[in-house]
C-alpha cells in the first residue's frame, strides 16, 4: 500500500474529472512542478475572495426587486425569482417601529417573532445599524443591505470552515463558494447565522476541541433549531468508539450555551420566546414538502401530519444509527451530519428555498465529487425556479402567467430526488469505503478529531478490532483506494 505525504494538499483537479475540466477556464489542472507555497494567495484566502464574489452575484441576481418589485405588489418578485423576506419582515414584525422582538407584542396574526432568540437578535442587530430616517422604502432597502452584508460574513466563515475542516482538502471549500444555490437564497432568509456557527462547530470538532464545538452546536441551535441534530451522529460515532468523556463535553456545551442564550427571554417575555415552537407545531402543511404533493393530489389536508413527520423522522434516524454500528468500517462524521439533516428536511413538512443551505457545507465534507454535487444542485435550481414561478401564477390573478401546479410538483420531485440521490451516494460510501474519495489518500476521518484512527469498542454484529488493528493513526495512514486506482 502507498504510504500517504501528510503535509501535501489533495488537488481536485488530479482526481476530479469535473474538476479537471472546469479548471481549463483557469489554465488547466495543476502540474507536478506548480508552486503550491509560498504566496499570499492561499487556497483558503481564494476561497474566501470566490465567496464574497458569487454572494456579490447573489445580490445583483436581487436588484429588480431591490429597486422596486419587493414594493409594487407580490408578484413581480416572482417573476424576477428574486424574492427575500428581509425587507418584507422589516416592517412587518415591528423593526421598522422600533419593536423589542419577544417583548413587544405584534399587530395582526402573528402576535410575536416567530424566529429563534439568536436569529431575532441579529434581525435586531440589523435594524439598529438601519436609519430611522426617509421613506419606508427606503429604510426597508438598507436594511436589506446590512443584512447582506451581515449574511456575507457569515458566508465566508462557512466556506473557509469548511475549507480548514479537511486538513488535506482545502479545495472543497470551493463547492461551497461556487454552489448555485447557495448564491441565489442566501440572502432569502437569515439561515447563514445558524449554517457559520454550525461550520464553525464541525471545524473545532475536527480539531479535538469537544466543549468549544458543544459551545457552537448550542449557539447554532439558540439561531435554527435543525443544528442540534449534529449531536446525534456525535452521541453514535463516540458509542463506538467509547469516546464517551469527548461527547459529555460537547453536550454539556451545547446546552450550556442554548440555555444562556435562551434563559433571560424565557423568563421575561415566555410568550414571545415560545412563538418559535408553537408556529412551528401549529404550522400546515407548506411549499416544497411530499406531504403537499399528497394533500392537493388527494383533496385532504393530512390531518395529524406532525405525527406522521415525527414517526418518518425517527425511523430514519433508527436507520442512519443501525448503518453507523453495522457499517464494517466507521462512518464519517460529515457523512451521518449530512444524512441526519437531509432526513429532516426530506420528511418536514415544509421546505422554504433556502434550506438548500443546511446541506450545502455538509455536502462539500461528505461527498466532495464535483458531478455528484452539481447534479443535486441542478435539482435544487429547478426547485427555486418553480416555487417562484408557480407563485407568480397563484398571485397574479385571472389570466397571471405562471407555473401550473403540475409543473411545481415536478420541481418538488426534482428537488427531492436529488437529495435522495445525493443520500445513496453517502451511504454507497459508507458501505464502501474505498469509494469514499475523502479516505482515498489513506486518511480515516479528516473531521472526527478524537474519533479519527480511533479503534472501535462497539459494531453491532461484529467481533471489535483489538488497538493496534485500528485505522492507522496520524503520520502512519497507507492509501485505502490505491488497490481500487491501480
């Protein structure tokens, strides 16, 4: 077996073909005598620099709303795909009016912010840094602005976490910085709060740092509730491996760090803190889900769906646990991360556009295969494409030209194949190994941290390798797929 040079950076462009061809545009693929140190551009710093420039691109893709579609009427921002609900929520959860999001109660429906504690604080953030001064419009636009600017900051913690995470494979940042789906709904919602303190998490759980990861989870969870899953893989993963001291600290971290953040507005304004949990019960059946393919195919409004979600839910993750013990060699953990979520998103009942971006980081660590990733995209586009041209024809009135409610179910059907698709290439590596292209220069788990060469002490069904079989610890790992390329 080839022993592996740990101090070389995996070039994707050697062992992608997708890679390799995209990189034409740029003089073609890396060759054995090209300077790979040495010079301020490093691969972290181009990938932050591609960030900001395609997250620039996302906000141009904004500008016909920006200048007047968000403010004449629904269904021109349909039309232009370019619809956000940072403007729109400016005013209508009572920033605009100086508001205290949970304290202060809402006119209308919704009574109070319907947002975790963490993201109503940067909502907040945000308004504080708007001028109080001119036009509604006027000030719904800057605030536009300073959240987009907040938001990019995020973005770039994303790809260069993600980045930093695989020590070898720096360039799989760059899946992040160039996802198309994540250029067109990044600034839709305020999601790239929770996604950088969730990368950020995975980075310090790379390094060994249990309790600072913990820290993060808790934060994450404090901003978008679908972080906390993370701790699931890590409660497996460290079962085993009997890495039972590294998982109590990140737990503890996590809800440490949930409480502290939680705790005051649960005491002082419990009415408004709750509004998050309850909406989120009560809330119908919604765009983008299979269960609303079901209803309006059906005629029936799927009483009980929360159930049915919740028992779909739990039973994929009882799969996801049985692969993590019976898999013949441990899973990685941005492998299960990826599936864990994915399982929640595929059974919700409702899947806002930009909840591609919960993926997208997780993707990049779980399967970095240009093809591979870019086929699930493609289904992601389809999806923000038909969610905003069906709505323009629902919104538009008698005669409005717009998707018809076929055509949207079959961009529902695209969006989930191709994370189903994307799912089954995970667990294909999981079952295979050697077809893991992150394990294909000899390494175990580049994201694991305590768990990476660790030996197992508990497989479901399968005797325990003794120490000094385990996977080959740092320095001494041989290259698993070099039987499989030769």
């Amino acid at each position: 077996m080839t022993k592996v040079h740990e101090d070389r950076p995996v070039l994707p462009t050697q062992q992608d073909e997708v890679a390799a061809a995209g990189s034409v545009l740029f003089g073609g693929p890396l060759g054995r005598r090209a300077l790979l140190g040495g010079h301020w551009l490093t691969p972290v710093r181009v990938i932050a620099l591609v960030t900001i420039g395609m997250f620039a691109l996302g906000m141009v893709q904004k500008v016909p709303c920006y200048d007047w579609a968000w403010f004449r009427g629904a269904t021109a921002q349909y039309t232009h795909a370019c619809y956000s609900d940072i403007p729109h929520l400016y005013v209508a959860r009572g920033f605009s009016d100086g508001l205290t999001p949970y304290f202060d109660r809402l006119t209308g429906d919704m009574q109070y912010l319907e947002y975790p504690v963490l993201t109503g604080l940067f909502m907040e953030v945000a308004s504080w840094l708007t001028p109080g001064s001119g036009s509604m419009q006027h000030r719904e636009q800057i605030y536009w602005m300073v959240n987009a600017g907040m938001l990019m900051a995020c973005a770039v913690v994303i790809a260069v976490c993600v980045a930093r995470t695989h020590r070898r494979r720096p360039w799989d940042g760059l899946l992040v910085a160039l996802a198309p789906a994540f250029m067109l709904t990044a600034t839709i919602n305020w999601d790239l709060l929770a996604l950088a303190l969730t990368a950020a998490a995975m980075l310090m759980w790379s390094r060994s740092r249990a309790l600072a990861a913990g820290i993060l989870i808790g934060l994450a969870t404090a901003a978008k509730l679908y972080p906390v899953l993370l701790l699931g893989p890590l409660f497996l993963l460290c079962w085993r491996t009997g890495k039972w001291r590294e998982f109590g600290r990140a737990a503890l971290g996590a809800l440490s760090a949930w409480l502290l953040v939680n705790v005051p507005v649960m005491m002082w304004a419990p009415e408004g803190w709750k509004k998050f949990y309850t909406f989120s019960q009560e809330r119908p059946v919604d765009f983008g889900s299979f269960w609303l393919i079901i209803s309006q195919r059906t005629g029936n409004p799927l009483e009980d769906v929360n159930t049915y979600a919740t028992l779909l839910m739990l039973g994929l993750c009882g799969a996801i646990g049985l692969l993590t013990l019976t898999a013949p060699r441990r899973p990685r953990f941005a492998q299960l991360a990826f599936l864990v979520v994915a399982a929640f998103i595929l059974t919700n009942k409702v899947y806002s556009p930009q909840y591609v971006l919960w993926l997208v980081p997780l993707a990049a660590l779980a399967r970095p295969r240009w093809r591979d990733f870019l086929i699930w995209q493609a289904g992601e586009v389809l999806y923000f494409l038909g969610i905003w041209f069906y709505l323009a024809g629902t919104t538009g009135g008698e005669g409005a030209k717009g998707l018809p409610l076929e055509g949207y179910h079959l961009a529902i059907a695209a969006h989930l194949l191709a994370t189903l698709y994307l799912c089954a290439v995970v667990v294909r590596d999981i079952l295979l190994p050697e077809r893991d292209v992150v394990r294909r220069d000899g390494s175990d788990d580049p994201s694991g941290g305590v768990l990476d060469g660790a030996p197992d002490v508990f497989v479901l069904g399968h005797a325990t390798r003794a120490p000094h079989d385990a996977a080959p610890s740092e320095g001494q790992r041989v290259d698993w797929g070099a039987s499989v390329r030769d």
